[in-house]
C-alpha cells in the first residue's frame, strides 16, 4: 500500500511538473524583452532605511549625466538608449493642468515649498526642479540652476513623442487626476494609443481603466492577490480574476515561485490579456528597484518576452541592441 501511494503522488508530482514546465511552451516571439525606464533617465540614489517621507535627492549617486527625473530630456534620452515605454508620474494643479513631476510636494526637489497639486502649472514651472539634488550631504549641489522650466505638462510630453508610449503613476487617490486625463484623450483621441497603462493609487487607476477601452490599470493591492493566489492554484493551470485583463509584476528574487516561470506563466496571462513585469528584487528596504546591471539583466530567462522594469536604461543600453542577453540584433 504504502508503495503504491508513493507511486501515485511521484506520478501526481510528475504530472503537476509538465504541466507547469515553461520549457515545454513553444512563443515564436520569445526572449525579446522590451523595456520600462522608470522615470526616464534620472540621477539614482540608495535604498539604505528608505521610506516614503525619505527625501530621495539628498542621497542621490555621484552623478555622471545631467538628465532630471520625468522631464522631456531625460524622456528622449530614455528613447534613445533602447527604452519601449518611459514611466512618468502625474499631478493635478490648480489650473486643471496634469504636472510630470513625482513628489506629492515640492519642498524635496525644488527651491519651492508646499503640496505640488496646490500649484498652479506656471507656479510649478517657474521653480528650479534640480534646486535640491545633492550627493555628498549637502556640501555641494551639482545640478542646482538647470532645471528651472524643466516641469513639463502631459501634453507637452505627448507632442513630444507622438510615436511613443507612457505607463502612468497617478500619484493621489482621489479622481481629479484621472478625469483631467481621460477629458485630455477624448479632445485628442491620438493620444489614447500612447497611453500603455496606468497605475498608482486604486481609484483613479480602476476609474481611468473602466472609462477607457484598452487602457490597463493595475496597482499593489490587485498584483499582491493575483499573486498569492497564483502561486497557490496555478498548478491546475488556473488563472485568477485578479491576474485578468491588468499588467502583473514580479519581483525576480519570487519569479521561481510563480507556476511555469516564465513561459508558461506569460501564455497564460497572455490568453486574458495581461502582461507582465519583471522587476528588481523586492526587498523590505528597497521595494521598487529594478533590473539595473548588465549582470542583473543576463540572469533574466532568454525565453522571457515581457517587460523589464530599470531604473538605469542608459546603464543596460549596450545590452538592449541585442536580440538576447549573449547574441546581438540583427
């Protein structure tokens, strides 16, 4: 008896394994990643005892570029080094504008003070965006003086790059972002196609994705249950409402406990129209972070098609002009 339970759960075991096994799973367009520059190119910093009231330019790296954060430079220096989508963040103003600018108030960056939505776009761009970036303790500000003007509004960043594509971040919770959005791509309807997703805050990312037909919107709360759930039913092969119809990311220190990593686990997700972002390794100090290094980028599975999430497109350039992470385009 006992042998024959044995058998049937090696056998059990056996049949979970190729079912799940991304090897099996044929995609003619496998091990073409595209990629995800958060915030364009922009001056890095360190995760050490990060938290969200952590004013990130006083910690930034020894800079070795000038380009600031969500600003049309650092977009159009993103483009160039191999970046499909730029991820930029928005907020409100007084005046009904959308302002691309990350903090929730300017007192970090700039030589301003106060929350950024109760500006008005002119307020917001008469200030110095790289007033303070600083990387030895505030001995010195390298970047101080260039970034006057440099605050660009959602339409400015649109006329632009009218070929390209964007991954917005609201960052409030109430509507007043979304809909100034959603009122912006029913006046200019061309706008709508380079609008790859939305995320952020639940409601307005749930609300833009409701309004609009093909926009995906996805947030913490729904990737941490498509997840969890995920993980402990996608042996059967089961895809979980949560995991439908939105954009999944994975942290690549969890990507090998996802069912069918990663082929199999994209055809899936595939057939309800979500993709999938690999992401850095999440980390209780440094959530976040992305696929930064040559040496990070090399450990990504070459049959991996998705999206990859950096914070250092211009760091993985030389790598991204080949059709795998060993053999250049052709």
């Amino acid at each position: 008896m006992f042998k024959k339970i044995a058998l049937f759960l090696l056998l059990a075991a056996a049949g979970i394994y190729l079912y799940n096994a991304s090897w099996l799973t044929f995609d003619p367009s496998s091990g073409k990643p595209k990629f995800i520059a958060h915030r364009g190119v922009h001056q890095t910093y360190h995760r050490e005892n990060l938290t969200n009231k952590t004013c990130t330019a006083e910690r930034i790296d020894t800079p070795s570029h000038p380009y600031l954060e969500n600003t049309i430079a650092s977009m159009q220096a993103a483009f160039e080094a191999g970046a499909d989508i730029v991820e930029l963040d928005i907020h409100p103003t007084t005046d009904n504008k959308l302002a691309v600018f990350h903090d929730w108030t300017v007192d970090c960056r700039t030589n301003g003070s106060g929350i950024t939505r109760d500006h008005s776009l002119a307020e917001l761009k008469a200030l110095d965006i790289a007033f303070g970036y600083t990387a030895d303790d505030g001995k010195s500000y390298p970047l101080r003086g260039t970034g006057i003007g440099a605050m660009p509004e959602l339409d400015e960043v649109f006329l632009a790059f009218p070929e390209k594509k964007f991954l917005i971040n609201f960052k409030e919770k109430e509507l007043r972002s979304a809909k100034l959005l959603l009122a912006k791509l029913e006046k200019h309807p061309q706008w709508k196609q380079q609008v790859w997703a939305v995320y952020g805050a639940q409601n307005p990312t749930q609300y833009m994705a409701e309004s609009t037909a093909n926009t995906m919107g996805f947030d913490k709360a729904r990737t941490k249950a498509c997840l969890k759930e995920y993980i402990a039913l996608g042996w059967s092969g089961y895809v979980p409402q949560t995991c439908r119809n939105t954009v999944i990311t994975v942290p690549s220190n969890y990507a090998w406990a996802v069912w069918g990593w990663p082929n199999k686990f994209q055809s899936r997700l595939k057939a309800y129209g979500s993709e999938i972002i690999l992401a850095g390794p999440y980390k209780s100090q440094g959530a976040g972070a992305g696929i930064d290094t040559p040496e990070q980028l090399l450990e990504v599975p070459a049959i991996f098609n998705g999206y990859i999430w950096t914070d250092k497109i211009e760091a993985l350039a030389p790598y991204i002009r080949k059709e795998s992470p060993t053999e250049p385009r052709k």
